[in-house]
C-alpha cells in the first residue's frame, strides 16, 4: 500500500508534464516547419502529384500556414521562370495573398520526397501574418 502512495503522485506528476509539454507545443508560433512535416502535407494533400507516373518536371505544392502551422491554403501549380524565389512562386500560386514580410513572417522551400533530385516536385510554403 505505501508504495502505491509513492507511485500515484509521480504518475500524476508525470502525465501532468507531459499534457503541458503538448500543450506548449501547440502554442509555440510557427516559423519554419520541419521538412518530414511538409513533405508527409504533400502526401497527404497532392498524392496525385507525387505518384509514379506523374510529371513530376516543374511541379511545385504550395502551402499557406497560420501562426500554428496549421493548413489554410495548399494548391499545386508549374515553375514559370526557372529562376523564382520562394515569395514568386508564393505570389503565382495564390496570388490573392501578396507576398514578401507585410504578408508573411517566414517563407520557404524543400523537396516534396525525401532524396528529391532535379527535376522532382518542390514544396513552397509561407507563414501567413495576419492569421
């Protein structure tokens, strides 16, 4: 029985630090998300573009988070210019947003598949400011 007393305490203390550890998680604001997180995004929202008989030439999936890394926008479009930065290619997928730090607070890119190699789709994502 005492060592039942001992116990309870340390478990409640326990799943007490794990719930807050999850808790701050969700609240930390979002700034560059991890590449497995994006890339598992395109999976699961553009399957389509990352199957094997796809062309996969020019292929970019754009994303649009809020402060939380949470979905609001995602489409899959073609590079235009082979020399276009992350906020071009932000601005031609959802051109209703604008682009550059007024809209965003971060930007950015990476392979859609892990080991992408020239020519494999690209995913272009952005942080949206006033989420």
């Amino acid at each position: 029985m005492r060592s039942l007393l001992l116990v309870l305490p340390l478990a409640t203390v326990a799943a007490a630090t794990t719930a807050c550890a999850r808790h701050s998680a969700q609240q930390l604001p979002c700034r560059h998300p991890r590449i497995e997180y994006l890339q598992g995004l395109a999976r699961r929202y553009h399957p389509d573009a990352l199957a094997p008989q796809a062309e996969h030439d020019s292929l970019v999936i754009g994303f649009v988070f809020d402060s939380a890394c949470h979905v609001l926008r995602h489409t899959t479009g073609r590079h235009q210019v082979t020399d276009s930065s992350v906020d071009m290619e932000i601005a031609r997928l959802f051109p209703d947003l604008g682009t550059g730090p007024a809209f965003f607070t971060s930007a950015g890119g990476a392979d859609a598949v892990p080991g992408g190699e020239p020519g494999h789709p690209v995913v272009v994502w952005a942080v949206l400011r006033r989420s």
